[in-house]
C-alpha cells in the first residue's frame, strides 16, 4: 500500500529524512537510507538521497514501509497544562502575531522538556488560545532560572528566520544582572575562554560579553549585559570566573560564606531587538516583582 504526503509552507527546505523523523517515526537513520535505496521513499516519483531539501508541494511516496506504532519513536512525556497554567499565560504575552510570539518568561519554568522538568514553556503555549490552530517552535533558549524575552516562532518558515538570525548575531539580547562586589571600570568586555564536553571530548570556545554598570554599592552590583556570542551559561560562567557571580546563581558561584543564598536568580533578560524585511522590532520585558524588591532593598537603582 502507498501513501502520498505533499509539501506545504512548513517544511520546505527542510531535510527528507528530517521530514520523515518528525512526520511518519522517529527511527534510527540507518531504515530511513534502507528504505530509500531500496525505492520505498520517493520523491515525485523518484528515487533522491536522505539530504534532499524538500520544495513546496513535493509529492513524497512512502511504499511498504511497516513501522509498528511506537516501535522506534522516542517516548517523550508531554506536559499537560493546568488550568492555573493557562490563567497565568495571558499576562505572559508581550507581543503575538501570526508568525510569533513575544512572551516574559518567569523563573522556574524551562523552555523544553528535559530529564529534570517536564514543566516547560512550549507544551504550556501550545495550550493558549494564542497557539490555536499553530504549534509552537523553540528558536532560542533562555536558562530554567532566568526570567524575561522570549521569542517563540508560529511557523517552521519563522523558526528558520529566528534561527539563521540567531546564528548570524542580528538578535541584539540586553540582560539585566545583580552581581555580588563592585567592578573596577563602568563599563568594558569581558572575553574568556569557556569550556564543555562533547561525550568524552573536552571542548573550548571563545565567549564575548560587554557589559555596562548601572548601579552600585560596593557589595552589590546592578549590570546591563550585551552578550556578543551565545554560549551556554555564559553570563553566569563569565562573572563568576571574574569574581562577580550572579546572586541566586546555585551552580557558578562562590563558597557559601561569601554569597548570600537567594531563592531567585538576579538575571533577567531585559530586552530584545531584531530586524525582518527592514521592519524593526523591539520588545521589552518588565522586570518580576521579586528583582524589584531585592533592587529596592540593596538600594540600588536603573537608572
């Protein structure tokens, strides 16, 4: 028996066997090339390899191909959102249009599922009368802890867009951050060199954060961050290396006796702007009554 799937708007340019894992199953790659060699996946009738960039209105034929439900499918538990969820997510909403939306995250909330937090932004939004009739796309993360903008794409055409725009740094973030100590200058760059793993390799990238201070008091101090590159925990990994860690910050801080703990995080992502077709946008998100509070009571001040 053949089954016929035609391309629309949302997978054009999008890889087949990428097409097929997110579409039909999510099975190993190895029985996506096995089928295709042997003619079970076409593409307009003809045979093309795994890498092809699917076009509008691709005709795809899929020929005895007899995958038992769930057989290779990840099992990924989805999060169900509550009602409270819901009531809450209204006044998440900085900007929504039929592309995007624009929203403040609040802290504790990851944007993905993940082996620690089934609560998570997407499968919450995917809920809202916001999403109805479109599913959410994820175009850039923001930490479980942080607060503040987050962009959220409609589309797989705009997923795209955010992300070529992400990669090629035409997404300007400005981040506030309450740091413990003073700083030496007002204003500079920090430039340090980060390190992961990848398995078992050990990898180093360069990581570029300018940054302004807006207010201090010699034990604390309030900072807007510009982050030039985007890598993980970079904020918080570079200001504690500098011996200003992040207060509320768990895992890249100093020794106890030096830090204050604080339930929240001090980092919030203030600001975002970004061009498309020569028409600007800029969104900002106020910041959560628990930054104001702990500013107002360091005494400290935007200014």
């Amino acid at each position: 028996m053949e089954k016929n799937y035609f391309i629309n708007d949302d997978y054009v340019n999008t890889r087949l066997d990428r097409w097929f894992k997110k579409t039909i199953c999510e099975v190993p790659q190895s029985i996506i090339e096995k089928n295709i060699r042997k003619g079970n996946i076409k593409v307009n009738g003809k045979k093309t390899k795994s890498s092809y960039k699917l076009k509008l209105n691709d005709k795809i034929s899929l020929k005895s191909i007899n995958l038992k439900a769930n057989q290779h499918k990840k099992i990924t538990l989805k999060y169900k959102a509550t009602k409270k969820d819901l009531s809450l997510s209204s006044s998440l909403f900085i900007e929504n249009n039929e592309n995007f939306v624009v929203i403040n995250k609040p802290a504790g909330i990851a944007v993905q599922s993940g082996t620690k937090s089934r609560k998570n932004i997407l499968d919450i939004l995917k809920d809202t009368k916001e999403f109805d009739g479109y599913l959410p796309y994820s175009v850039h993360r923001i930490d479980k802890d942080t607060t503040g903008v987050l962009i959220v794409a409609k589309n797989r055409k705009y997923a795209q867009l955010f992300t070529s725009l992400f990669r090629i740094r035409k997404i300007h973030k400005t981040y506030l951050g309450l740091t413990l100590g003073a700083f030496e200058k007002n204003k500079g760059t920090l430039k340090d060199e980060l390190f992961h793993y990848e398995g078992d390799r050990k990898v180093k990238t360069m990581a570029i954060t300018h940054y302004k201070v807006l207010d201090s008091n010699n034990n604390y101090t309030l900072l807007r961050l510009n982050p030039e590159t985007g890598r993980k925990h970079q904020l918080r990994k570079q200001l504690l290396i500098h011996g200003n860690p992040i207060l509320g910050d768990t895992k890249y801080r100093l020794t106890q006796n030096r830090q204050k703990t604080n339930s929240n995080l001090m980092l919030h992502a203030y600001k975002i702007n970004f061009s498309i077709s020569n028409t600007k946008f800029n969104f900002l998100a106020e910041l959560p009554l628990t930054f104001k509070n702990y500013l107002k009571e360091k005494y400290l001040k935007i200014y």
